[in-house]
C-alpha cells in the first residue's frame, strides 16, 4: 500500500512539476494519436457519409463489416501493419518501422471504422424530411448532402472524439510499430508498460493521472456533443 | 396546361397507391385534394413535387415530359415548392431558413433580405427572424415554412395539410398568404386538406382521391360497407345512429358506394314522401357556398355520418333550410356508383 502512496504523492510531483521527460512522452502520444485521428477523419467521415447518404448494392453488407472491424484487437493491425513496413514487406523500402509515422499509419487503420461507423449512425439518425425539404427548396445533389452533413454535425464531432478517445489510450499498436523509443516513439501507454516492467511506479502512475485526465477531457466532450444531437 | 398527367401510376411493393389515367392543372389557378387519409394525396403531392418518381406513365410539365435524371429535375424543383403536412426548419436561425432557397437562386443578399422580412410578415412572424427555428411551436414551424417557400415566389406551390396541426389563427394567417402567392404572383397552388370548406370557397376545381384513384369532384358521398344482400337485389348497410341505406348492385359486401350530390334532394318535414325506401333522416349541420358554381354545399348529419347535398340557392330558400333544421334525404338509385 506504502508503494502504491509514495508512487501516488511522486507522480503528482512530477506532474506538477512538468517533468521533462513526461512531458515529452505525452507530447509524443498527444501528436501521433492527433495524427492519425486526423487522416482517420479525413477519410473515414466521406466513407461514412457515403454510406449512410447513398444507396448502392451492399451496402448492408459494408455497414456490417465496418460494425466487425471496431473490435479488431489493436495487436492485430499492429502485426497486419507491421508486414507491410517491415524490412521484408513491400514497404519496407520506406524504412517506416519504428517511427511516429508507422504509428500513426497503424492507429489511422485502427480507428477508421470507428470514424465511419458513428458517422453512418450520425447520418443516419437524420430525419429523412431534411433531405426532402432542401430538394423542394431547389437544392442539387451536392447542397443536399451538406444540408444532411450540417444536421448531423454533432454526431460527426462525436464520433471523432470517440476516435481519438480510443487511439490515445490503445497499446499494441505504439508498442509494436513503434517499438517504445525513448524520447521518439515512446507514448504515454507504452512507457507505462515499460515503468511496470521495470518495477518503478511513478512516471506510470503519472502518466496514467494524464492519460485519465485526457480521457476525462474527451468524455466530457463527447458528451456534450452527443447531448447536442439528442436536444 | 401546367401540369398533364397521363396513365399514371405509383406502387409500394406491390400495393398500387395511385392509378390516375388522366389529370391536368391550369396555370394560376387553385386546386383542392380532398380523400380520406392513405387515399395517395401526399404521393400525389409528392410526385407533383419531383419529389417522387412514379412507377409508370406521363408527367408532363409546362408541355414537356418530366424526365427523372437529377439533372433535368433540379431545376424544375426550383419552381415547383412543397409544403410538407409536418415541416421541418434546419437547425440554424430562422432567417437562415429562409435564406436557404433564395441563395440556392442566386438571389442577391439586400434582395434576401427584403423578401425574407416581407414572407415573415406575410405569415405574422417579423419579430421571430433571429430566434433558432428549433425554438418555434408546431403552428410557428408551419407558418415559417410556409413563408420560406413563398418568397421563392414559385410557378407551383403544392400543400400537403397545410392546416392540420395549427391553431385556428396560424391556419387562418397560412390561408391568407397561400392565397397572396396567387394573387401576386399567378402562383398556382395545389391543396391537399381535408377542410373542405376552405376547399369549396377558395379553389377553382376540387378532386376527390380514393384508394389512389379520382373518383370526382370532391364532394361524393362515400359509404363503406358491409353490405347486407336484401330484397329486390338491393344491397343494405345499417348507419351509426340505426337508420338502413339501401342501394341497388353492390357487386361484394365490402363494396364501396358513391352517390352523388345532386341527386340527393333534402325535404322539410312537411312535404315528406314516405312511400320510397331510399329515404334518410338527418339534421342539416353546414350550409356553405361553393365558389366554383355558386351553390350551396349543404352538410347533413345522419348519426355522425356526413352527407354532402348541393343545392341550388334558390331550393334553399324554397325549402327554407338552416343549420339545425331536421330533414329528410331522398336518394335517387340510379345514381349510386360502386368501387
């Protein structure tokens, strides 16, 4: 208990004191997860929007296998990733194992579906009248679809929220493209894998108060949102 | 003629919902819906619209046939307008609302401006322009909505119950400004409700839609059955208050029959004719006057069932009628038609 109080009151110290090496840590997961959050949105938004707003022969059938892909394991995509990057891989003249970038390339993957499928329920959740009163008012195929794009808003800036939520906090995928190095690729999860490994508590305890806090931070906002889209 | 339809038809899997051979509209002029709900007025609409493309036959507008790529149809929506039964105002202020269609014309902004403070007045709403239309009542929604497409100043505007879910004086401020499109603009509207006196002392032609199908001017008397068989191949039905209709040729129990209504004659109590069995008791309920020929549409309730009788003013003076007044209805057979 004394282990777990001393680590409690040092990594308030640290945080307190904005320890440079935490602070470089959490900067590290703060970019790579707003990196890939970012590319995700970018592409999982029009895919979801897509989906959702037109109609096409199996588009069920892609909806379910979006709905599948949201709880494939992160270790999965990092070993799925990690053949295409890795020295015998077809990318692996790109020389991107081991770095921010396969980071995020491996956590863009993993919360794509995310992205896309709370954007399909955002879009899909609009009532049907919107689309009919912005045709009757004149408006093309293109005005239409932003009509039902700004309806649903809040549900889009949810479901990136929710994306971010989920990549900040994920492990395997950080650990395994991105090999844990020390003021490089070493993120707030990782290195609280390796504080635990190594028996030392604080820096973990520490970040795990940030990774609380931010997570925290993005509940509280996704919140809000979600609560906009029901009022 | 505006709008022509021919052959036209609209299913649902295979539930046909309209079965329309032949109907046209007039420029400028004011039409009315009326039929009972699930009759196919809001498909109608809706098709009138370009909202909806039919499952067969012929829309043609201004002459030429509606062809149903989104690129013909765009800019034909842009003059044909509807206004859904329950609208919807995009969450944003209500300004912004009806800035919506007036960009999508390229209107210019003081123009914007100066047509979406002339709608709201014209629907009683100049102070609400800031508010978000999310804060508006059902009553207000329509009003907006309404006023929205009116300062398009559209070739078409269609109703959809314009009137239905709002108090008396929303729906009174709604009837005014529909009207004022025409009045302005030689807007031709097109009405779905089931007001009918609004119906019979605004529009130039009333059509009747049942079960998808025009089966006259609006005012028919529609009995439902069932139809008992009874003597002499006539076919009887019992009415709420216990009075027996009966009509000749019901090809089925659950037949529907249409009488006309001129061929319904109401009597006074005095000059009763007791010797016929086509004879129904009531109590004149409505007297109003039909713009379209000038007669008078007479309402008499027989239990809570409504029979539509149309009358010449000078037989209502004859017959000295007024709301209140027990009469009794004779029928003529032959003009019974059945679906």
């Amino acid at each position: 208990m004394n282990l777990l109080i001393d680590s409690f009151i040092s990594a308030i110290s640290l945080v307190i004191s904005m320890d440079k090496e935490m602070v470089n840590i959490v900067t590290v997961s703060l970019k790579v997860s707003g990196y890939s959050t970012l590319f995700a949105s970018l592409l999982g938004i029009p895919i979801g929007f897509l989906v959702a707003f037109e109609s096409f022969p199996g588009k069920r059938f892609m909806i379910t296998c979006l709905n599948t892909l949201l709880a494939v394991p992160t270790v999965v995509i990092g070993l799925f990733v990690y053949a295409f990057i890795s020295r015998r891989g077809v990318l692996g003249f790109f020389d991107l194992l081991y770095t921010q970038k396969a980071i995020v390339i491996g956590q863009t993957l993993l919360i794509l579906p995310v992205v896309a499928a709370f954007t399909i329920a955002a879009i899909s959740r609009i009532d049907q009248r919107y689309r009919k009163t912005a045709m009757t008012l004149g408006a093309n195929r293109l005005q239409t679809a932003f009509v039902i794009f700004r309806e649903a808003r809040y549900g889009v800036v949810a479901a990136v929220i929710a994306a971010y939520g989920r990549v900040i906090s994920e492990v395997g995928i950080s650990m395994m493209l991105g090999g844990n190095i020390r003021s490089f690729t070493r993120t707030m999860t990782t290195a609280m894998a390796l504080e635990y490994d190594k028996g030392t508590f604080t820096l973990a305890v520490a970040l795990g108060m940030v990774l609380l806090g931010l997570s925290f931070g993005m509940n509280l906002l996704f919140h809000l949102f979600q609560g906009r889209v029901r009022s | 003629m505006l709008f022509k339809i021919s052959d036209l038809t609209k299913k649902y899997s295979d539930r046909t919902i309209l079965d329309i051979p032949a109907l046209s509209f007039k420029k400028g002029a004011i039409y009315g819906l009326q039929g009972p709900n699930g009759a196919g007025k809001t498909t109608l609409l809706n098709i009138l619209a370009l909202l909806e493309i039919p499952t067969s036959g012929i829309v043609s507008y201004k002459s030429e046939s509606v062809q149903y790529s989104e690129p013909s149809l765009q800019p034909l929506r842009k003059e044909v307008v509807l206004v859904d039964q329950l609208p919807l105002l995009f969450t944003t202020t209500v300004f912004n609302n009806m800035e919506f269609g007036l960009k999508i014309r390229r209107i210019e902004k003081e123009e914007r401006k100066r047509r979406i403070l002339k709608g709201l007045e014209m629907v009683g709403m100049e102070d609400f322009a800031q508010l978000p239309a999310h804060q508006l009542s059902g009553g207000e929604t329509q009003r907006v909505a309404l006023a929205s497409r009116l300062i398009l100043k559209p070739e078409v505007l269609l109703l959809d119950e314009p009137t239905a879910n709002v108090d008396a004086a929303s729906a009174r401020q709604i009837k005014d400004a529909s009207l004022m499109a025409r009045r302005e603009w030689g807007t031709t509207l097109i009405i779905a409700s089931h007001d009918r006196d609004w119906l019979y002392e605004v529009c130039d032609e009333v059509m009747h839609l049942f079960r998808g199908r025009l089966i006259g001017a609006g005012e028919e008397n529609v009995i439902f059955g069932p139809w008992h068989s009874h003597k002499d191949s006539l076919w009887e039905r019992q009415l709420p208050d216990g009075q027996r209709i009966c009509l000749p040729g019901a090809p089925g129990p659950d037949a529907v029959a249409l009488i006309e209504p001129t061929s319904i004659t109401p009597l006074t109590e005095t000059k009763r004719d007791a010797s016929g069995a086509n004879i129904l008791e009531g109590i004149v309920s409505r007297l109003t006057l039909e713009k379209m020929s000038a007669e008078i549409v007479a309402t008499i309730l027989i239990g809570n069932l409504p029979f539509t009788v149309k009358l010449s003013t000078q037989k209502i003076r004859q017959e000295n009628l007024y709301p209140g007044q027990r009469v009794t209805l004779h029928y003529s057979h032959n003009s019974v038609k059945w679906l």
